[in-house]
C-alpha cells in the first residue's frame, strides 16, 4: 500500500507542470482585464507561456516514452525520432521561455518560472532517446 502511495506522490510531482501551466492559461485572459500591463510585458509572458507549453509537451512525451519502456511495449521508431527531435527543440525554448519569463508579467509567474526550470533541468539532464549503434 505504501508503495502506491509512493508511485501516486511521484506521478503527481511529474505531473505538476501540467497544472501549472493549465491554470497560467485559464487565468491568462482575466489577468489582463484587470491589470492594465504593457504591451511589450504582454507579449513576452505570452511568447514564455507558449514556449514552456511546447517544452511540457516534450517532457510529459519523455516520461510517456519511459513508461512505454517500463511496461516493454514497443513505440514506432517515426514516433521515437519525432520525440527525440522535440527534446532538442524545447531544450532552447525552454531557455527561451525562462528569459522571456522573467521580462514578461502575468499570472502565477513564480510558480511557472519553477515548472519550466524542472522542465528545463529535466530535457537537458534525459539526452536522447535514440541510440544510434
């Protein structure tokens, strides 16, 4: 029983960018209702939203890709490489997003600016996924 425990705490820590970001995006529209923002901040926290959902999606495909291995099932080789290609790109945005995050202003930045850095740390720490032999 503790050991479920423990896989449910874990998926939720792996899952956590997932609830970041959705609710950076839902309260995005009412954020700037209210607050009167430049429209250069506005567009560089948009510009990071975008950019650190794209690395999301890459780092939620990575841990995808492990439970696949976990479990022995087969990925096609289009999909691994389609993958692998993501990873490379979303290592840069989400350097990209961090920067454009920090010029940027809009909701639940703090906590967004920790979700991309352990998305960040996360794609640069698992390289590919593809061992060429």
């Amino acid at each position: 029983m503790l050991f479920d425990f423990g896989i449910w705490v874990v998926g939720l820590i792996l899952l956590s960018p997932l609830v970041v970001f959705g609710l950076a995006c839902a309260k995005v529209n009412r954020y700037y209702n209210r607050k009167q923002v430049q429209r250069q901040q506005k567009v560089f926290y948009l510009v990071a939203l975008a950019a650190g959902s794209v690395s999301t999606l890459a780092y939620v495909g990575y841990w995808g890709w492990r439970v696949f291995q976990m479990n022995h099932a087969t990925v096609p080789f289009i999909a691994l490489l389609t993958l692998e290609r993501l990873i490379y790109a979303s290592r840069v945005l989400s350097i990209a997003a961090l920067g454009c995050l920090l010029v940027g202003r809009g909701p639940y930045r703090i906590p967004l600016a920790l979700a991309i850095l352990w998305v960040t740390v996360h794609l640069w720490a698992h390289g590919s996924i593809i061992h060429w032999a």
